[in-house]
C-alpha cells in the first residue's frame, strides 16, 4: 500500500484491520453461539458444527444448501491457510532472496506454495490424531494473539503509568495469558479423559 508522510498507510490499513476483524466476529460469534445453542454436547468430539450438521440433517436438509455450505468452509479454509501461511511463505522467498541475490520469480512463488500446501496436507493425512490436539495447541498459540501484542505495544510505546491505555493493555494481556492457562489445562483433561488412538495414514 502506497505511504507517505502526508497519507501514511497505517491509517487504512489499521481501518481494514478493524473492518476485517468486526467482520470475523459478525460471522463466527453468531455461528459458534447458534451451533452450541442448536447441538450443545451432540457435536462429536473430533467434529465441528458442519459434522453435526451432516450427521443429524443430510436426510431433511436438501443436498444443494449442504453443498453450498461445504463450498464456503473450502472458500474459508483456502483463504486462511494463504494468510496463515504468509510467514512461512515470507520466509522462503526471503532465503532465496539472500541467497542468489536476486528477486524471487512469480514462478517460484508458486512453486513455494504449492510444495508449503503439499507438506501440510502430507502431514495432516500421516498424521491424523493431531485433531485430538487441537485444544492444547491452541492455548499454547493463544497468547500470540491475545497477549503478547498488548505486552509489545507496552514496551514500544511506553505509556504513562496507570494511565488508562497502560491498565486496559495490562489487563488484555494477563486475561489472555489466563485464558491460555484455562485452555492448555482444558486440552490435557481432554487428551488424558478421551485418550488419543495414534493412528498413520489413516483419516477417518
């Protein structure tokens, strides 16, 4: 995005962020407040709403909105896999970058992405407990969300002691430390209560 000292960029990209965000909470909330207050406990243990939505309405829903729902979570899943993967992308084009002191192709951007994509579902068909994790992986990630931006931002911009943005950034990122706790405990409950039955090669 084009930046200047007159129209620098971090003034819309900042609005897009809170556009973008506003927007995933407007879709998700309502969808994981509904899906609970529809199915509650009927979810399976390594499904979602979409799988309880199969198992308890493939005979009275019709097939073509069944369908269309599968295209948006496909939509949805190759959207965030290209931003999640961005790092790692960054990464690899950064190395080449370094190393043959040149820019990275168009072509082998592509081919960097499609071998990224290639590991990842390589790894998700080897190794299909992995779902099992999922809780205790995202309370371990969680504070990279929720906590360390606010203890960052404290340390760049250095606020004034007990003023109102120093108490709201300490206490985001201590609720998101707790909240980290509550889940990585919540993850071990889960894989210890339920077990894990290790299997390769194997999706069901």
């Amino acid at each position: 995005m084009p930046s200047s000292e007159k129209h620098p960029s971090q003034v819309p990209m900042w609005r897009g962020v809170q556009f973008a965000y506003l927007l995933i909470a407007m879709c998700l909330f309502p969808l994981a407040v509904g899906g609970y207050w529809a199915y509650g406990h009927l979810i399976p243990a390594n499904g979602s709403v979409l799988t309880a939505l199969f198992a308890f309405h493939s005979q009275d829903v019709s097939r073509s909105v069944l369908a269309l729902i599968s295209i948006f979570v496909i939509i949805n899943a190759v959207s965030s896999f290209q931003l999640y993967g961005m790092p790692m992308f960054d990464d690899m084009e950064s190395a080449y970058t370094t190393r043959c002191k040149k820019a990275c192709p168009w072509w082998l951007r592509s081919i960097f992405r499609a071998i990224f994509g290639f590991v990842c579902f390589f790894i998700a068909v080897a190794l299909p407990f992995l779902g099992s994790f999922t809780g205790l992986i995202g309370g371990i990630a969680l504070p990279i969300t929720f906590a360390h931006p606010c203890f960052m931002w404290l340390k760049v911009k250095k606020p004034k002691k007990y003023s109102l943005s120093w108490w709201v950034n300490w206490g985001l990122g201590l609720l998101g430390m707790a909240l980290s706790g509550i889940l990585i405990a919540a993850g071990l409950y889960v894989v210890i209560d339920t077990g894990v039955k290790i299997s390769f090669f194997n999706p069901q």
